[in-house]
C-alpha cells in the first residue's frame, strides 16, 4: 500500500487546503478545481486528503459503495441483502474512496461495461462497474484535467448533473448512484479548461511557488524527512491529522445548525451584482461555502470574515473577462469585497 504526505504537514497553500477541508465538510459545493504551477503540492494535498476522510458505511462486496441508510437507492445486490435482516448484509465500514481518473482512461474504465469475461465462459450478460461506481460517495480526482478528453468530460457533466450514471449499450441497461466531489488539478500554461466543466466546480483555487525562503527550507525539510522515513514520519503528524479528522467530523454535525443573517446574505448578493456573475450559482456555492467554513471553525453563524476568507475561491472562475482589466480575478474579487464592505 502506498504512503502519502500527510495533509497536516504540508507547508503553506492555505487556501488550497481550506477548499479540500470545505469540500470534505459538505460535499454538495460541487468539488475544488486547483491550478498552478507544477511541483506545488496539488496531488500530494488530495492524495492526503484521503487520510482525513471519516469512514462510510456500506454493505460488505458492494461494487457501488451503497449507503444502507437509504434503502430508496441501494442497488439490486444490497437490496436483496438487506431484505434478509442487517446481520446477512454484513454492513461494515470503509475508508471514503478517493479515485483517480488517469486522463488515457476508456469511455468504459469510467463509466463500465459488459464483462467480457463472464459473458465469453458463462455466457452471461454482466456489467463491469467503473471508476464512477467507485467514486460514489467520495472523491473523483483528475489529474491534468485541463487536457481531458472532451467526451470524457460530456460524460462527467451528465453524472455531476444527475448523480447518476447510466449505462445503454451492449443489451445492457443499468443505472446505479454516482455522487462524488470532483477534484481537479493542472497547470494553466498547458490548456483552459471548457467552461461547461469550469462551471461544474465549486471552488476555484491558485497555488504559487511560495516565495517566502523560511516556507520553502521548512518545505523541502519535512519532505527529505518523509522520503528518509515516511512510516516515522506520518506516526509523527499522526495526531495533528487525526485533530483535523475530528474537526470535519464535528463540522458535519453542526452545519445544518449554522445561522446565516439576512446581512450576510444581501453583502454576497451585493458583491455577486458588482462582480457581474452569471446566474445564481456562484451566489449559492459561496454561501454554502461560508457555512461549511463556520461549521469547521466551530461558530454558530456566517460572518463576514468567513465570506472574505472563500470568496475569492468560490467566484473566481465564474467571472467575466474584462478587457480593460488585466487584474488577477482573485484580485478583483478582493478588491470588490474591500469596496462593498467599506461602504
């Protein structure tokens, strides 16, 4: 089993690192979209993200991480189990899947497909799940995903629509839940990615190479330790995860109980009107965002130092070019903020 960097111990990237955590918080932002130069820590940041995850319960051998506390969408398979009492459907716990989509990958790894093997010796018609199936439930992560390829994504806008992929060819006809938060990471000098998909993402967010010298010696420092003894090393942030893990835990039960006053909703309504956004999704995600930030930090409601800390990640990519604004469009986003909440 391969080890990874633990997510405690990743040097700097705060804005990166407060998105993932606000997606694991409340899954329903529509996923993180992370560009920036390369060899700034945006796989190893998801590929540890995997290790603050709470655990999910599932039945035992199912193929699409069904939830048995919503019988509505078990598959067949679990269905017939749970119909023979809880004890027969050996209802166990697991990790939360995070699962990368490689961008070579067939229309067929991704969504499944017939069995060829059961269907060449016993003759059986059987589906094969894919990488959809096992994201259900937890994170889809694309590496590069700016350079996608374009029917790979039409596929993933019809599931993240949906929640739920379906499957026609082959004489097969089958449909099972794929609801998961959508990771994607690239590096911009190598392609945009198509607005459909950009629009798709909840959070948006930049990463640099730090220019502060303290944070890049303490980078590569923890870096040789955990190459020099990566089991020593993980037992020693072992703790500052595991606070994490508690942290999200703890966020999950209390956001639905988070207050957000009618003067937090008119100051993003008013600084979605100045930025010019384009319908109301930006609006919404922000606001969830907000909530999902106070829940983890443990207050009772949204105030306006939440909307300034996610603001920039949750409508950056939703604005407008402007000709006559060469502007960074965090910087613009900031600079609109300062100007509304100044007047």
């Amino acid at each position: 089993m391969a080890v990874t960097f633990p997510f405690s111990a990743i040097v700097g990237q705060e804005e990166m690192k407060r998105a993932l955590i606000i997606a694991a918080v409340d899954p329903t932002i529509g996923g993180v979209l992370i560009f920036g130069d390369r060899g700034t820590g945006k796989s190893t940041a998801v590929r540890a993200l995997a290790n603050l995850l709470p655990p999910i319960r599932t039945v035992e051998g199912c193929s699409y991480n069904c939830d048995p506390g919503k019988t509505a969408a078990l598959c067949p398979a679990c269905k017939a189990k749970l119909a023979l009492g809880p004890d027969a459907a050996h209802i166990r716990e697991i990790a939360a899947p995070v699962v990368d989509l490689p961008l070579g990958a067939t229309e067929d790894r991704v969504a499944g497909a017939l069995d060829i093997e059961r269907a060449l010796v016993h003759s059986e018609k059987a589906f094969e799940p894919g990488l959809l199936a096992r994201a259900n439930r937890g994170f889809l992560y694309i590496d590069e995903v700016n350079l996608l390829e374009d029917h790979l994504v039409d596929l993933l806008l019809d599931v993240a629509a949906s929640g739920e992929n379906v499957i026609e060819r082959e004489g097969l006809s089958i449909r099972h839940a794929a609801r998961f938060v959508l990771i994607g990471s690239g590096n911009p000098e190598e392609g945009e990615l198509r607005p459909q998909l950009l629009d798709r993402f909840g959070l948006s967010v930049d990463v640099t190479t730090p220019q502060d010298i303290g944070q890049r010696v303490e980078a590569v420092k923890r870096r040789e330790a955990f190459d020099r003894d990566p089991d020593g090393f993980i037992a020693g942030n072992t703790a500052a995860d595991g606070l994490i893990r508690d942290r999200i835990v703890a966020a999950r039960a209390r956001l639905p109980v988070i207050a957000v006053p009618d003067s937090i909703r008119e100051a993003v309504a008013g600084l979605c009107v100045s930025l010019g956004t384009d319908g109301l999704r930006g609006e919404m995600t922000l606001l969830r965002a907000a909530k999902a930030l106070a829940a983890f930090d443990g207050d009772d409601s949204v105030s306006n130092d939440h909307i300034r800390a996610i603001a920039p990640a949750a409508l950056r990519h939703r604005l407008r070019r402007n000709p006559l604004d060469d502007s960074g469009s965090g910087i613009r986003v900031e600079r609109a903020m300062t100007e509304l909440m100044a007047s």
